[in-house]
C-alpha cells in the first residue's frame, strides 16, 4: 500500500494545513481506493469562505457639491463598495462627513458595517473607543476653565511622567484576568497615558450652551496607547483566522468570529478599554473643576469610534455616533455630542433608527481632502497669517506651541453642509448647540 505524503495532498490540489496531519494518518492506516481517497479529503478538507463577487448594496448619505467633495465621495464609494464583498457583511451605511482613510477596500471614516459572528478590528481601527464627553461647568468663567484645563490636559505623543492619575484596583484586576489585556506593556500603558489626549484631530473645547448660557467642557480623544496595543493583537488574531477561514478576503478586512472563545475575550478586552476611555474623560474634567474651584452639573458621553453589538450582529462604526440607545449603556437622555470644527458649535443631537442610517448619525465635519493637500494648498501665505484669520475672537491653543494649520476650521467640511445633509438624511435631530469660546489641541508637535 501506498504511504502518502503532504506533495501528494498538495499535488491533488488541497491547501496545506494542520489538517493534513490527521488526514495522512487515516489515509496510511486505511486501504482506500482513489474514489473514496477523493470522498474523504473533499469532506475533511478545512472550507472556506469567498468574499462575494458583488458588493452588498448599502446606503449612501452623502452628496457632493464641489469638484473636492465629488472626488471624496467617488473614492468612499470604491472603497465601500470592495469592502462590502467582505463574507460577513450584513449592511452598510456612510456619514455626510464620509471620508476614505487607506487602501481599496478599507472602511472609511464616516463608514457603518454590520457583520454577523464577527468584529473586525480593522473597523475600529487603533484608535479604539474614539469618543467625547461634555460636562457642564455651571455659569463658570471659560477663560478660567480653559486656564484649568490647560494646566492638567496632556497632548502629544507618549504618556505622562507625573502619574498624576491612578487607575482603580478593581479595573486593573479586571485587566489582568483578560488574556488580551494582561501584560507588563498594556498595563503599563494604562496607567501611564491616563490623562493624556493624543493628537491630530483630538482636542479639549470650551463653549457656551445655547439653551442653558452655562460653561461646557467637551474632550474628544480615544483610549490612546492601551487601545492601540489591543488593536495590534486583534489585527494578529485575524489575520489568523482570515489565513483559515477566508484566504481570499482582504487582510484589512479579516475578523475574528464572536463564536470562538478568543472572540469572545476580545469582545470583553473591547468593553475594558471603552470603560478605560470614560475615566480618561471623567479624569480630565474632574481635574480641571478641582483646579478651578467649580461644582461641576450635567455630564454625558459617547463613542464614535467602535463595534456595538446587537444579539450576534456587530455594529463597526468608524467615525459614526450610535444614534440608537441599544449601542450606549450609559445613555443619558439619548443625547449624543458631534463636533465640527474649533470655530462652530458642538451639536447635541438625538435620533432615532432607520432604514437608511442603521442607527447612527455623522461624528463631525470630515475632509475632502487630505492633511498634506491643505497645507500645500495654503502655502502662499504664513502660518500666523492663517492661525489670526481662522481662529479670530477665539481662544485657541496648540498645547506643543506649533500651530497646525490642518486643524484649523477651513481643512475640513462646511459644517452648514454637513447639518444640511444630516436633516436630509434623518440623521439625528439638534437639541442644543454649544458655541465655541475656546480650545486646546496637540498643534504641530513633531517641529
């Protein structure tokens, strides 16, 4: 008889594989012929899933107007379009303030996936749990509340060195019994870049309420180091079961299935670092009221950068807010925050699900064009020059002392727009806006 070997397999045309080790056992044990050979390797052989040769059609909430906008919403859509093949895509949606973020194929910001047994870390991408939180400072002063906040915040790259903040016993015990999250490097990260913002887009904003008149603090940042470390984990995680599962799908795309125990445990390594990025929030705030002698009132808060669950459906919105209360346990009163540039208000919105915007409204302005094109598109003029004229009878600072001009309000969307599109498409309603007085962000820190 005949002793197979792994090049036979192969030469028959099934793929390697930690199958093939209990497949030559039986094959050598047993006297086979070719038919029943082929029977039993065709129905041991691991299967696979293609992506789908069509994409899932989805909805498209967006509009362009001008030559930059329409060139935007053509790249979104082809990278919408190759993502919706990925298997496990249920539905999808994108955001007035839509705009592609890497290769063909990659989710969008402004981009909501649904998918079924699966979470895609590439969905939520390292920046996990990118969020605001507003908290009413009262009838405060905002000169000094953004003097407070100044002297606390942290922006820029690494953690703090004054380990100002401490993380709970209860929540580091909590990390340590998830195998994602216990480690010298995440913890370490954890308790060291609590109370810091990051940079970019991240920033610390300082308004009035249109309804009440009072002073509201509102941060925007993600879970910064902790929630990257997890994403590369996450990354590595499924990348294997794409290699298993479905080779052909695109690697940015590849999940892990809720109905393994590792994605299960990934799914509670998600909620810890989304509790992880509320006290950064809460840290922040409470700091700066102690700071400045001021009871602090109302306070809420939501994620814009996440995977929302819903029975075995996984909600994968990038720069989307969850409109729909089922996706924020902590709800208060169904409000949500999105900001849109340094020199207009922050909306505060409610809504509720529809057809077309599958629960979520838009996180912000966006961009029709890239970081780099903006600034080379102003490069006639000084960076003073365009600091004083975009940011006149504001407050603004850049926590490094580098203005970065790809922050300032004319590199991103028309924020009238943006609200037009929003009420076309029911994409949640205005509640209360607050008016900007002032902000802090990181500023061009690498100079």
């Amino acid at each position: 008889m005949k002793k197979f070997t792994g090049h036979d397999l192969i030469a028959k045309g099934y793929k390697p594989g930690k199958w093939f080790k209990d497949a030559l056992l039986t094959l050598n044990a047993r006297d086979m012929t070719e038919n029943e050979i082929t029977a039993y390797l065709d129905e041991n052989q691991p299967s696979t899933i293609d992506p789908h040769t069509e994409y899932i059609p989805y909805h498209k909430n967006i509009e362009a107007e001008t030559e930059d906008e329409l060139s935007n919403v053509e790249a979104v859509f082809r990278t919408m379009d190759e993502l919706m093949k990925t298997p496990t895509v249920l539905k999808g949606a994108v955001m007035p303030d839509a705009c592609p973020t890497g290769r063909k194929g990659q989710i969008p910001v402004g981009g909501i996936v649904v998918t079924e047994d699966a979470i895609h870390p590439a969905m939520h991408s390292a920046d996990i749990c990118c969020s605001v939180m507003l908290t009413s400072f009262g009838k405060a002063d905002p000169k000094s509340v953004l003097d407070a906040a100044h002297s606390i915040t942290h922006f820029g790259p690494g953690g703090r060195s004054d380990r100002k903040f401490s993380l709970p016993a209860e929540l580091i015990e909590r990390m340590k019994s998830n195998s994602f999250l216990n480690s010298e490097r995440s913890l370490t990260l954890a308790k060291t870049h609590l109370g810091t913002q990051g940079d970019g887009n991240h920033f610390l904003f300082i308004g009035r309420s249109e309804q009440t008149g009072e002073t509201i603090m509102v941060t925007h940042h993600g879970s910064r180091g902790f929630g990257a470390n997890l994403y590369r984990q996450g990354m590595k995680l499924a990348e294997k079961y794409r290699r298993q599962i479905s080779p052909k799908t695109l690697k940015t795309n590849a999940w892990i299935p809720y109905s393994e125990d590792e994605g299960k445990e990934y799914w509670e390594a998600l909620q810890l670092v989304r509790e992880w990025t509320k006290l950064n929030h809460e840290a922040i705030h409470d700091e700066s009221a102690k700071i400045a002698g001021i009871d602090l009132h109302d306070r809420f808060w939501n994620e814009h950068n996440f995977v929302f669950k819903d029975g075995n459906k996984f909600y994968h919105a990038k720069g989307a807010t969850p409109l729909d209360d089922k996706f924020v346990p902590d709800s208060q009163d169904g409000l949500r925050l999105i900001p849109l540039n340094m020199s207009e208000p922050i909306l505060v919105v409610k809504g509720e699900t529809t057809e077309n915007n599958l629960g979520f409204a838009p996180h912000g302005a966006g961009r029709d064009i890239s970081r780099s094109q903006h600034i080379r598109n102003n490069s006639d003029r000084t960076i003073e020059e365009i600091f004083a004229e975009e940011t006149k009878g504001l407050d603004v600072r850049f926590f490094s002392g580098n203005v970065d001009i790809s922050e300032l309000p004319s590199a991103y969307k028309h924020a009238d727009k943006v609200q037009e599109q929003m009420k076309k498409f029911g994409l949640g309603e205005v509640k209360d806006r607050i008016q900007p007085y002032g902000c802090i962000m990181a500023g061009n820190w690498k100079r």
